[in-house]
C-alpha cells in the first residue's frame, strides 16, 4: 500500500537542502533540461510554489517493511526516475515531448494539467498533442473523466446529524454588492470585454490587475476584501469543459458570496457546484439583462438569500492551493496508485484535451 508519511509546514526551498529517505514513488517533471530534484512528503503547503519555474520533483513514499529507513543523498537523477513506480508530467511545464526520459519497463507515467486546453505545454517547442499519444497511462487534470480527478473544489453532502436548520442572513451581512478579482486581463471568451458592458448597467468593484482597486498578496494569501460582497464575477478565462476554478470555489461559494459565472457550460457547474448555488451568464440575453437580475436580487433580500438555501445541506472543499487553501494531488494520487487499473492503460493528450473538442466559442448576445 502507498502512503502519506510526514506533514510538514517546512518551505519547499527549505526541504531541498535536505536528505530524504525511502523509495521515491512519483516525480514531477518540469521545463528544464536540468531536472531539479525537490524531496516534498505531503501535498499540501506547497501553494506559493506550484506555478514556479522551477521544475520540481515531487514524491511519496511507500511504507517500509521493516523500522528502518536508510537516509541517502540523491545521486542518481536517471536511477532514481528508473526506480519511480509512477512519473508525473506537468504540461504547463514540459519542453516537449518526453522521448529523451528514462523508463522502466511496465513504469505508469501520467501527465498533469490544471489550466484549460488554450493553456497548457506553455515552454514546450512541440505543441501538436499527437505527437504526445503512446507515452502516459494516466491523466490527472480538473476534469472528473481524468483517470486521477484534481478538480479545484467539491461539493459534499452534510450528514444528516449534521444538517444545518437556520442559516445566517448573508443579505444582512454584507454591505458591498459586486466584485471581481483578477491578473490575466484576456481571455479567449471575451470576458472583460462582457464586464465592460455589463458595468454600464450595474456598479462593480474590480480588484487586481485588471481593475483600479488592490489586494495584497493576490494569489500567495487571501483577499480579505473580498469577504464583504454579496456577487463574485467568476469570469474564467476559458470556456472548455469542467474548467471551475478558485475563482467559483474560493472567492465566491468559501467566502459566502455567490457566484456570477462564466466558463464551462451551465451543466458542468450543476454537477460540479451546490444546487441553485450559481448564476451563469448564459441564462441572459447579454450583460444588461444580467445586470437586471442582479438588481433585482440586490433589491429583495427574501430572492438573494435563497442562493444560500444549499448551505443548509452541503459544504465545499477548496482543494487548488491558491489562498494558502489545502491541495491533495499528490494524495490523490497515491489513492490511485491503490485502487486504479494499473494494466494496459493509455491517456492521449490527442482528443481528450483538444481545445477543438472541449472547449466553446463564445455565445453571441444581444
């Protein structure tokens, strides 16, 4: 069996002046012809540091069979990939195809993406997914179809002992209307060209790059100016399949706000997000019939408090790291490395994350 060993809050950059010990299990390969090899024991704590340049190694460890761990220096890059009962690729960071990587015979490789299709192999010199086809066995993306699900956030059911019968009055307990935080001021679906539109009808509070107002530590720590509002425009940047981001999980449904969003279709958000959680712009003629709504709930407390209703019956998990919230690849993929198929598997780039394929043009309005 596989298993977490150690927790630790210790920095990444702190952990790689350090011996480790046991048999590495996964390695996560980045977009350098040097590897740098980082000994990381647990998943979580490592936000800061996900979207690095540095190519990192990640690994877990597999529980020894008798007391003693021997503690080494890493000495053989190729060895210890050779050794890996598993070999992560991270495609926002890889240089192209991995045709030049060591492999033991019969060895799992999977590849990992958490941006949308328009996103990914961003350093690569070979963008072509075919050329990718026949490497990996596993995927490990967002998307629930993955062969090692890593979606940004999840919605669970209560227990009944735990039901909550009274909720508070969020209409009451926030004084500010409509807000948006962001840093990347494009985007293939024409969102802030939408939000441009839309604030001709509807005041809105901009934060971030993109905006006039400022939060410090935008991504590394939380924004707690954002805690007070009742709307969070959660615009991705992209409108591909399942692609739900911190933007609905973090600074909307965790900070009590609901969600305005637009991205992936409205049925990817009813199976991903709490029931009747959600606003989609895609309900709405264009942004001034969006705007119409929103004053309309800004207008009667009794309507706007019904988008809360579901927190009497479920909570949502925050799993992408961003925010210094938790975040479980690894783990999940130790769970994997328990229970999936591990014979004759095969995950191709090619089709299932062709932009082609899953993702949207933007939906013309009026």
């Amino acid at each position: 069996m596989y298993v977490m060993l150690r927790k630790t809050k210790e920095s990444v950059f702190g952990l790689l002046r350090r011996p480790y010990s046991g048999k590495h299990l996964v390695a996560l390969i980045g977009a350098a012809a040097l590897l740098i090899w980082l000994v990381f024991l647990v998943a979580g704590d490592y936000p800061t540091f996900r979207y690095r340049s540095e190519p990192n190694l990640l690994y877990l460890e597999k529980a020894p069979d008798d007391a003693e761990n021997e503690t080494r220096e890493i000495d053989d890059l190729d060895g210890d990939i050779m050794a890996a009962d598993i070999v992560l690729f991270h495609m926002h960071l890889i240089p192209g195809p991995p045709v030049d990587v060591p492999r033991t015979p019969g060895q799992l490789w999977a590849w990992l993406a958490d941006e949308s299709p328009y996103h990914v192999m961003m350093v690569s010199s070979d963008r072509n997914l075919s050329h990718f086809n026949g490497f990996f066995n596993w995927s490990m993306t967002y998307r629930m179809d993955s062969s090692v699900p890593t979606p940004y956030g999840r919605t669970v059911p209560l227990p009944k002992d735990e039901y909550i019968y009274t909720i508070d009055d969020y209409y009451k307990l926030k004084q500010k209307n409509i807000s948006l935080m962001g840093s990347n001021c494009g985007g293939s679906n024409e969102r802030y060209t939408y939000l441009t539109e839309l604030q001709k009808h509807i005041e809105i509070d901009v934060y971030g790059g993109c905006g006039p107002l400022k939060c410090e530590g935008h991504f590394y720590t939380n924004c707690d100016k954002l805690d007070d509002y009742k709307f969070y425009l959660a615009f991705e940047n992209s409108n591909c399949d399942d692609y739900v981001t911190e933007k609905v999980w973090w600074n909307a449904l965790n900070k009590s706000a609901v969600p305005v969003v637009m991205g992936a279709p409205k049925h990817n958000y009813q199976k991903l997000l709490p029931p009747n959680s959600f606003i989609h712009v895609d309900d709405f003629k264009g942004p001034e019939h969006l705007a119409q709504h929103l004053q309309y709930l800004l207008d009667h407390p009794a309507e706007y408090q019904k988008y809360h209703y579901w927190r009497r019956r479920y909570r949502v998990l925050n799993e992408h790291g961003f925010f210094q919230s938790p975040v479980y690849h690894m783990c999940r993929l130790c769970e994997a490395l328990n229970y999936n198929n591990k014979t004759d598997q095969r995950a191709d780039l090619e089709h299932f994350f062709d932009s082609n394929e899953h993702c949207y043009a933007v939906k013309k309005r009026d």
